[in-house]
C-alpha cells in the first residue's frame, strides 16, 4: 500500500492549483497527484478562450473599441463580475459562491503571472483581457488563443519545483472509505497493470468534466467522467449533471468550439439556401443568446434547411470579414478548418452544428472544497474541486473564462482547507480491508469475461443515445425511452468480450473502465433532465418552457443501481443593487 | 476510400522484435490517422496501443512517425497523406513500451533538469501583475507553444545516437525561460544546457524545427542560447536579456 498526507486524483488546473497551496501553507506536507494521463496533457490544456477576472486593465472606448485603461482600473469590479455572473446563471448559482469566485478572480489571476504564465500583453505591459459573452466588460485575461495550455505548463513547473510527487497512467478506480471517512482510492497502475491501495489523510476528486459521454463535444476521449463515477458508486449524490452547455458553433466532423467572440465580429450562419438561419428564430440574429442560435441550428436542420449533401449541418460565413483580422484574432478556426477539413475560411464557407461544450453539474462541495452527502453534510477527508465539483458557482449557464477560474480559485482555496486540516493531523486511518480486492475482482472479470460484443459498439451506442436524449432540445418522451435504452446498454456491456487480456498498457481494459462508469453516471443525467420539469439556462424541454422553482437536482444511486432523483431548493438570489 | 495501415505491434514484456500487421480501414475527407486508430482498437483489435486525449494538437499525448515524418495523428488526415498505404511507427529515439505506446519518463526528466519554471530575484509586486512590455512577451511566445509532444526530439539524429543528450523540446524549454523578462535565472539555465549534453551537442540539422506541429523554432531556439552563453562568456550577457519597457501609450 502507498500513503501519501493528501492524494490529488487528477493534474489538470484545478488538481495542480490545489496540491501547490497545500505545498505552500504546509510545506512538510506529503502531497502526491495521480492522473490516468501525463500532467502536461490534461484537459485543461485545450481550453482556448482565457480566464475572466475583474482586473480592469482595458475597456471599450465610445465606438466599444478595446483600449488599455491608462491606469484608470475602476470602471469593472468584482461586483460587476458578480453581477454579470448571477444574471447568465438564471437563479441557480449561489450568490454567496460567486461572490466569493469574482472577489478571489483578481488575486489568482494575478498569483498565475507571478508564477510565470506567459499572459499576452497591452500595451502598457498589463495582462491583456478581451470581451467576452455575456460579460459587460472585457474581463477575460488570455495567454494567445491558448491560455489552458499556458497555465497548465506554469503549474505544471510549480509541480517540479515543490518536488510534489506525480503518478502519471494511473487509473484511480474506485474511493475507499470506512467509519465515515474517505481513506484514499484504489488504482491500476496502466503501465504495468498492477492495481494498488493508496492511502491518504484527505483524498481530492479533480478529475475534470464529463463531456465525453455525448457524440459530438468539444470535450478530451478522456473526458470520461471518472469523479462523478467515483462518488456515485461510493453512494453520493450528483448534482445537476443533467446541464451541459451547448455551443452553437460545433465544427462538422470533429465538434471542436469556434469562439463565439466571431458572432460579436459579425459572422453569419446560413441555412442550405444560403439564407440567415436565425431569420426565422431571433430578432438579434447572430447576436442572440447562444442557446437560441443551438436550438435554431437544431430546428433549422430538422426542418430539412440543412446545408451539405445529408443537409445535416449549417455554414458558418467569416468571408466578408476583414482576413488580418480573422488571422490575429481566430487562429484556431483557420487551423482547425485547414486540418480537420482541408479548407480555408477565408474563401470558404465553414461547416458547423452545435456541439457539447461545457458540464456544469458535478459532485456537489462547500466553498472549502468538502464533498457533501445526501443529507449536505461534509464527508470527512474527501473534497472535490475544478469541472468535476458542483459548488454553486455555475448555475444554470456559464460564463466564458469562469470555469478555468473556479479551477484556480476553489483548487487554491481547497488546497488551504486541507493545509489547515493537516495541522490538526489525524493519523491514517483504517484502510478497508476489501477495497482493493473489490478493485481487483472488477478488474480480472472485466479481462477475463466472456461475450459476443465489442466495448467500442456499446460505446458507440451510449454516445449516441445521450445525444439524441439530452441534446440542447429534451422531450419528456424521448428522455424516458432513453432511459431505457441505457438500462439494455448495460446488459450488453455484460455480453462484451476484451481482445487485449494483457497486462502491459491495456488500453481497451481502461477505455471499458471508463465505459462501465459512464453507463452508470449517464443514467443519472437523463434522469436529473427528466426531474427537471422546466427551462432555465442551458436547458430546455419542449414541455416546460419557462422556468420553475429554482432548485437543484441531486440524484443517487439506489442499492439495485437505478437512479433517485430529490430536488433542493437553490440559496435565493440578493435583491439587485442599483 | 478504404486504405491499409501497417504498425509495428511489440511488447517489451515478451517481444524482442516488432512484428508487422496490417489494417485496412474505410475513410472519410475527414478521417484523421488518429481516427483510423480508434476504429481499428474499437472494431477490429482491440489489442493495438496508443495513446490519445485532446484530439485537437494541444496535449501532446499522440506524437508518431507517420509516413516517415514525426507528427500528430489527431490533426493529421489521411487524405492529406495522399497515399493508400499509411505506416505508423513509435517515435523514433524512445524506448517503446508496447506497440506505439513508447516511454516518457526520460524525455520529462530531461524537462525538469531545465528548472521548467520562473525564478526571480525580484520581488512579487505588492499590487497587480509584473508589468511585460509587448515586445519582451513575444520573446517567448513561440518557445511557450511547445505541448512536449516529442515530435522534435524524436526527429534530432544526435538525440538517437547520443541518448544523454538534452534535446530540442527541453533546450527549447530552457530557452523560454532565459527569454524571459521576469526571470533572473540566466546564467543558472545557461550552465545548464551550455555541456556536452547540452547545445554544443547540436548540428544544427533543422529536423527538429521542421517536424514540430506547432512550429516552434527549435534550432533557432539552440542557436540563440549558443550565442548566449559565448556573450555571457565575454562578459556581454547583460545585452541580450535587456528587458524592454512597456510602451506606455
Ligand atoms: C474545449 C474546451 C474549452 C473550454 N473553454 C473554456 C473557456 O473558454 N473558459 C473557461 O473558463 N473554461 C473553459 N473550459 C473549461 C475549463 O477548461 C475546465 O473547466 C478546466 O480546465 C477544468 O480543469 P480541471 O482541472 O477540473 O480538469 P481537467 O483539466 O479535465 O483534468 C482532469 C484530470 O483528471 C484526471 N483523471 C480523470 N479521471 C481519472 C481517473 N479515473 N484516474 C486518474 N486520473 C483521472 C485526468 O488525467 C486529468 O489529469 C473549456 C473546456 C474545454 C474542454
Ligand atoms: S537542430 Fe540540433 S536539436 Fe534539432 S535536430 Fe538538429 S541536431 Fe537535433
Ligand atoms: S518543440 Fe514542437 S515538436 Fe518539440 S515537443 Fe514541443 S511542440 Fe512537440
Ligand atoms: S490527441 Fe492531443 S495532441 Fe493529439
């Protein structure tokens, strides 16, 4: 058995926020993370669009041109931020949560540049910002069109400075737990397919979103979901996992994002006659919110004004917009239209469909990062923190540059949490004798089962049921008939057969892993979308159109697996100050 | 269109030699070599390892030898190999674990050797960040697009023959660093990759330069440190790291 003082499951941004402040606080402290991949190829590296953060180093000038603000930094505020956040949250964001992310923005924004992250700069040498949706100032602070990757790196170097111990391809399986306390995790080495016991004094889930689950996304193939697993099966609830963000401007074939900032610069979508789709949808047209413009591509389609041979997609026009332009500010289109579909968007039309972007349920926390049981008690030693946790910050929608904050700002905060708690020192405690052999046994039936089907046709089927029944647009109907479909889906993943009964680096034994959670979890997604009787934020259901009471869905899982869904009411909103 | 994949299949384990197998795949203007890889491990064989996560060039995890070059096989489409015949290889240069799955852990450590993180003798500002003019920042923003994926490292001949030596991806690392207007840790860096390990190793053969899927400058990168180091031995650093003020507009 290892023991570790804290075990961090997960090395993206908020995994490594966290294991830095415990470094920092407690420097004696024994801090190891274990991730099922290298650290530098996190998910947290693909996010593109920067992290917001009332710093006030532009704003828009009277034509609403970006200028530096000439040391004159008072006109956002986090208050603003604050503002800004609660209204796209549409009720089900906990005030108290965000203030305290929009208060904390500046100063973790701030602590990223000291430790190094190559921000892009004004030209007064400040950290460059820019507009963002939804955001009445231009608050989101980048690092190029890359600025996942530049903070992943940077703390990635903070890692290796605090000689802080990784475990890179390790798949952590399962939470061990006794007298009411988390003891640490069990996980298969997946170089050498050993499986083992860690023990630690606090274990942290930072094991990022679940995007993975649905067939077009924006999300990593390692976006699988693994925490929510983690604790669900464990017997803690999920919390509103039934909201995922969905992006207007998927492009065709890979579903990667396309800013959305292009739609503010005065690109249009054309249906397959090369008129405007949102026409017929919304008066803003282009400028409308972006779950209108999702479901409008939606309807546009089924309606069969679909562009391209199976008319099953809608073009993204950027040709009438100025090239250098384009060039300086989206290079991620040009890059991505060039590789993934050989063309050039400054000629061509581009072809596009919504795509999942962003989850925004999780495993649900208080502000200190502690994960909160069925009755919102903390579980002692056991937090969660980044994509993965639910701590009221994101209600029902998102703001762009908000989630890499939360990473940043509830890993540090967690991180401090733990620090604090360390100093009490609790010893280790028991660890449950059977844990690992549980982990064990699932492992070598899992290699060693017998059946006529392929793990990748369940997969490939899941994926394709999540997506026609929790798309941007969810009918009662079709969510119960999926329901289910994922019922029979987890018979067949009990007919499949593994070819690879090796030990050394079984990928098809991991992806099977990640495949066996996410049948279980995705039941709890469609469930919270059938307990959700209403629209509000990102989601929508064709029979509730307005919103209802603002509450939360907390769904676990019953002892024969099926899903349960209560509902707690979410923290009212403070009265609007002028 | 269908095309034949060819891959080495081993495993360090059991295997001395690598032997060849051969899939042949249906693909689309879109399919990506990446693509082909999942379809085989999820329809055909589901033995076959490779590594894979972000699917869009950012993480660095599927760095391979494809048709001869070093690339990524997530942005990299079949079509464009104009060829029917697709051959995918481990990178060259790393010890293989199994299949196209090779090791890691020396091509870290050899990161980590660069002090892969900012350090400073000044102090952190009491207020706000530290100021960078535009131009300093552009010092470093190429060296800063590195995602490790190994591309480069794999390409170098020196790094073949010679497996001590540093390498581009981690010379490269070092040189974001020195390059950099916030760090005083020059001479530190310089001593580290001014060895016979280090840039003196470099022939200046460009390969690494030109497999990189982002287009870091790796060569340039070696070459500048090169000039560094001879000027900080004359004495003259101080006039290649000058920090350049914001242009206060
Ligand atoms: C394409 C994209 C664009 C985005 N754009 C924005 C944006 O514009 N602004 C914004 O603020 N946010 C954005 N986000 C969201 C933001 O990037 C994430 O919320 C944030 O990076 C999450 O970080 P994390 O540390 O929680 O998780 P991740 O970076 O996802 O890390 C998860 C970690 O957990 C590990 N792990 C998972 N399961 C296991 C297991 N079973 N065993 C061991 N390890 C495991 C993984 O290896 C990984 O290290 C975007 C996300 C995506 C995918
Ligand atoms: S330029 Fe130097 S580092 Fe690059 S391939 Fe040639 S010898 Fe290797
Ligand atoms: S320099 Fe380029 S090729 Fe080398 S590791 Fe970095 S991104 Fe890959
Ligand atoms: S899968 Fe991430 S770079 Fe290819």
């Amino acid at each position: 058995m290892i023991q570790h003082d804290v075990l961090i499951v997960g090395s993206g941004i908020a995994g490594m926020r966290c294991a830095l402040e415990i470094k920092r606080q407690q420097p004696t402290a024994d801090v190891a993370l274990v991730t099922k991949l290298y650290p530098t190829r996190a998910p947290s590296v693909i996010e593109r669009e920067g992290i917001a953060a009332a710093l006030g180093n532009v704003r828009f000038d009277e034509t609403g041109a970006l200028v530096p603000s000439r040391g004159d930094r008072t006109f956002d505020s986090p208050a603003q931020h604050a503002a800004d956040t609660l209204k796209y949250a549409e009720g089900l964001a906990d005030p108290a949560a965000v203030q305290l992310l929009c208060e904390q923005a500046p100063k973790a924004v701030y602590e990223l540049e000291h430790m190094g992250t190559p921000f892009s700069r004004t030209a007064e040498g400040r950290i460059a910002q820019r507009a963002g949706w939804g955001h009445t100032q231009p608050r989101v602070a980048y690092a190029a069109d890359r600025t996942g990757h530049a903070i992943t790196h940077t703390l990635y170097g903070e890692l290796i400075r605090f000689g802080i111990k990784v475990y890179p391809e390790w798949y952590v399986l399962s939470l061990a737990h006794s007298a009411n306390r988390a003891q640490g995790v069990v996980a298969l080495d997946i170089r050498s397919g050993e499986t083992v016991a860690f023990q630690a004094k606090a274990t942290v889930l930072a094991t990022g979103s679940y995007g993975r689950i649905f067939g077009r996304t924006n999300d990593t193939q390692s976006s699988t979901g693994d925490g929510l697993a983690l604790a669900y099966r464990a017997g803690l609830p999920l919390q509103d996992v039934e909201l995922v963000q969905f992006h207007p401007l998927g492009l065709y074939s890979t579903g990667f994002v396309i800013s959305e900032r292009i739609l503010l610069d005065g690109a249009h979508l054309l249906n397959g006659k090369r008129e405007r789709v949102l026409k017929r949808y919304a008066k803003e047209l282009e400028l409308a919110p972006l779950a209108v413009i999702s479901a409008a591509i939606e309807h546009a389609i089924a309606a069969g004004d679909g562009a391209g041979e199976h008319k099953d997609h809608v073009w993204l026009d950027v040709r009438h917009l100025p090239a250098n332009h384009l060039r300086e500010h989206y290079p991620h289109l040009l890059e991505y239209a060039a590789d993934y579909l050989g063309i050039n968007p400054l000629e061509q039309l581009v072809p596009v469909l919504p795509t999942a972007a962003a989850t925004l349920g999780g495993i649900p926390t208080n502000l200190d990062g502690a994960v909160l049981d069925a009755q919102q008690q903390p579980v002692a030693g056991l937090y969660a923190v980044g994509a993965c946790a639910s701590n009221g910050v994101n209600g029902a929608n998102l703001l762009p540059g908000n989630a890499l904050l939360s990473a940043v700002v509830f890993g540090r905060r967690t991180g401090a949490a733990i620090a604090a708690q360390l100093k009490a020192a609790p010893a280790h405690g028991d660890f449950p004798a059977d844990a690992l052999q549980q982990a064990l046994a699932e492992v070598e039936a899992l290699l060693h089962q017998q059946g006529d089907m392929r793990a990748g046709a369940v997969r490939e089927r899941l994926l394709a049921t999540m997506s026609a029944a929790c798309g941007p647009l969810r009918q009662s109907e079709l969510l119960t008939q999926h329901l289910g479909s994922l019922h029979e889906l987890r018979a067949e993943f009990n007919r499949i057969a593994l070819d690879d009964k090796g030990h050394v680096y079984n990928a098809e034994l991991v992806e099977a892993l990640e495949l066996s959670r996410m049948l279980d979890w995705g039941e709890a997604i469609i469930a919270g979308a059938l307990a959700r009787e209403e629209s509000r934020g990102v989601h929508s259901r064709s029979e509730y159109a307005a919103p209802s009471t603002a509450q939360h869905t907390l769904t676990t899982r019953q002892t024969d697996g099926t899903p349960q869904v209560s509902h707690v009411a979410a923290p009212d909103m403070p009265a609007v100050q002028a | 269109m269908n095309v034949r994949i060819r891959v080495p299949r081993f495993n360090a384990e059991t295997d001395a030699t690598p032997k060849f197998q051969e899939y042949t795949v249906t693909v689309t203007p879109q399919t990506t070599v990446l693509d082909a890889l999942n379809s085989i491990r999820s329809e055909q064989d589901g033995t076959l390892a490779f590594r894979r996560s972000c699917r869009s060039g950012m993480c660095g995890s599927c760095g391979m030898l494809i048709n001869g070059r070093n690339r990524l096989a997530c942005n990299t489409r079949v079509v464009d190999l104009n060829n029917h015949e697709v051959s995918v290889n481990p990178l060259p240069g790393f010890p293989v674990i199994r299949d196209l799955v090779v090791d890691w852990d020396p091509f870290f450590a050899k990161d980590a050797v660069m002090l892969p993180y900012l350090v400073t003798d000044q102090p952190v500002p009491a207020e706000g960040e530290r100021l960078q003019s535009r131009y300093d920042y552009e010092r470093i923003d190429n060296a800063a697009r590195c995602i490790q994926c190994g591309c480069c490292s794999s390409a170098c001949p020196v790094q073949w023959s010679n497996g001590d030596y540093y390498g581009p991806a981690a010379l490269t690392r070092a040189y974001r660093f020195v390059e950099d207007s916030r760090d005083t840790a020059v001479r530190a860096r310089l001593d580290i990759v001014g060895t016979e390990t280090g840039v003196w190793r470099c022939h200046t053969i460009f390969n690494c330069t030109s497999d990189c899927p982002k287009g870091v400058l790796n060569t340039e990168n070696i070459q500048a440190l090169k000039r560094k180091i001879m000027l900080t031995r004359l004495g003259l650093g101080s006039i290649a790291v000058k920090v350049h003020a914001p242009e206060l507009a």
